[in-house]
C-alpha cells in the first residue's frame, strides 16, 4: 500500500513539472536571469506596463515641441526667424539622436536600462526646464506696439537650451526602445502569442497618438493661458508617474537574451574596413598571399572554387545588409528635413496671417 501511495505521489508531482516546462519560453529570462513561464512573465501584463509609458512619454515630449515656438517668441523674446532655427535645430536633432539611442541599447545597456536612464534624464530635462520657466519674471517683459520683447538673463537662457536638449537625448534613448521592449514581452513562435503581438502594435500607435492629442488639448491651453513654468511642469510629473509604474512591472518583463549578432552600425563599420584594407590589392593577389600562408588551398583545387563562391556570397551578402542599413539612415535624415522645411513654412503661414508678428 505504501508503494502505491508513493507512485501516485510521484506521478502527481510529474504531472505538475511537466507543464512548468513546456510553459517555459525560449529565447528570454526574468530580470534575475532565471527562465520565464508563459503564464507570470510577459503578455499583455507587462505590455499595458510599457503601453502607459509610451502615452506619458509622447505626452510630454509633444507638451514642448508643439508650442516650443511660442515660447521662443515670447518669454524668451526671439525674433520669428530665430525661433524656427531653433525648433528646427532642436527637432532635427531629437529626430536623429534615437539612432544613437538603440545603438547603446543594443550593444551596451540593453533595452530595460536604456529605457529606465532614459526616463531619469527625461526628468531631469524636464525639471531643469520648468525651472528656467520659473524663473523668467513677467515683470522683464514690456509690450510695446503689439511686439512683445523679453530680455531674460543669459544664464536663464543657457538653463532652458541645455534642459531642451537634454530633453532631446532622453527621447533619443527611449524612442527607439520602447516599442522593441513591448514586442519583447509576445513569443512570435507562439501562434497565440504572435495574434496578440500584431494587436500590441495597433494598441502602442494608438497609445502614441492619445498621448499627443493629450498634450495638444491640455498642455497648450495652460501654456498659453495660465503659466509656462505649469505647462512645463505637468510632463515632468507625468514622466516621473511613468517610471515609477514602469518599475513596478520589472518582475513581470521578459529580457531577451542576447545573441552574437552584431549591431548594424558594426556591421556597416566591417565592410568599409574591409574595403579600405583591400582597396588596392587585387583579387590574385590576395588569394596567392593566403595560399602561400596555407589559410586557402590551391587555387586549381574543387575546394578552393567552392570556397571562392562562399566568400564571395558571403561578402555580397554584407554588402547588401549595409546599403540596406544606410539607405534607412538616409530616409532618417530626409524625414527629419522634411519636418524643418513643414515647420519653417508654418511660421511664414502664421506670420502671414498675423500682423503682429515681425
């Protein structure tokens, strides 16, 4: 009878282990390193975690470049042209910097690190920022024929174009994280699992365009009517109420592991490298001084052909990869222009339209 008790027992606790393991999800760990289950990391859990982030963050980001100009015109009392400079300026850069961002990302920090020191200097920025606002007095400000001209200390002004920028390298490094680290928390081999992870997209671009319509509707009208230094303000604490429950989802997230692919930029690196090296150096030439180091056979042998079609399939094959790469730079680059150019006509349009404007 007590064997019997003891093969039941055995069998039950088999039954119990056998689903852990086939619960088990490839390819990711917990942020201990341990294996994850299906069932406590990653789904829709941990990806709502990461969809209220991503709203605060285009929130707040928008709650300044949507009326940036507004303020450069008047607080801070720069002329029309001057602004849009340095909306542009601002713009195109926080534009680039995520090519920067999913670089370290990818190579250094990961995407849960990028994403929380991204989110430190974001409050930073935005601190630094509703401070510079603070500051600037309305009693520095004279109206004088419609034209508002403000003369604010040099160090406030050094103040506000830091904290901007640094608002724009904190965008550069959680951009370009964000969406990857949602898709992370969905098994693209699971059939389930690869459904749910098409609607997270849908769900994250709605996510993203709720955030902006949010700021265009609240952040603009206290800018405008009640105070800078407020509308500056509320991101902050937003951004700050995001971390805060980006964290609280860390036992909830799956980390991917990292293979031995090598980062795009490495990659594109590699192939000019390689060019350089052999730039003058014709093909015999190389294949004769390895053959004569006895890292290739000889040139007339079977393996020698075969090993040339490899090396040169191979080779193609990265070349292809790193024009593909710069082609998506270049797109980068064009799309962040054609921002400026939109923006830049958009003064003229206001300025056309408003007399007041000089």
């Amino acid at each position: 009878m007590a064997i019997s008790v003891s093969n039941v027992a055995d069998a039950e606790a088999a039954e119990t282990e056998t689903p852990l393991l086939e619960d088990t999800v490839d390819g990711a760990i917990d942020y201990q390193g341990r294996p994850v289950t299906r069932s406590n990391h990653g789904g829709w859990r941990s990806a709502s975690f990461i969809i209220g982030v991503e709203v605060v963050e285009r929130f707040a980001y928008y709650g300044i470049g949507l009326n940036l100009i507004s303020y450069l015109t008047g607080p801070l009392g720069q002329s029309t042209a001057t602004a849009a400079e340095n909306v542009n300026a601002w713009s195109g850069t926080a534009s680039l910097l995520p090519l920067v961002g999913a670089f370290v990302a990818d190579s250094f920090l990961g995407r849960y690190r990028t994403i929380v020191i991204a989110s430190l200097l974001y409050i930073l920025g935005l601190g630094l920022l509703t401070l510079s606002a603070v500051l600037i007095s309305p009693s520095d400000c004279q109206n004088t024929n419609k034209i508002t001209s403000c003369s604010p200390p040099q160090l406030q002004v050094i103040l506000f174009f830091f904290s901007l920028y640094l608002v724009a390298v904190a965008q550069g490094g959680h951009k370009p994280c964000v969406q990857a680290f949602g898709a992370d928390q969905f098994d693209g081999k699971d059939p389930g699992e690869c459904k749910a992870k098409s609607s997270f997209f849908n769900w994250w671009y709605f996510g993203l365009c709720a955030g902006t319509l949010a700021s265009v509707l609240i952040l603009s009208y206290i800018q405008d009517n009640l105070s800078w230094g407020l509308g500056f303000g509320i991101p902050c604490v937003a951004m700050a109420f995001a971390l805060v429950i980006f964290l609280l989802g860390t036992k909830t997230y799956r980390f991917s592991i990292k293979g031995d692919e090598k980062s795009p930029f490495v990659r594109i690196g590699q192939v000019f490298v390689e060019a350089a090296k052999n730039w003058r150096a014709t093909p015999p030439t190389i294949a004769i001084a390895e053959e004569a180091e006895g890292t290739l056979p000889h040139q007339g042998s079977q393996q020698f052909r075969a090993l040339q079609v490899k090396v040169f399939t191979c080779m193609l094959w990265r070349i292809i990869q790193a024009i593909t790469e710069i082609k998506l730079v270049s797109l980068w680059v064009r799309e962040s222009l054609e921002r400026g150019w939109m923006l830049s006509k958009t003064v003229k349009i206001r300025r056309s339209i408003d007399g007041s404007w000089e």
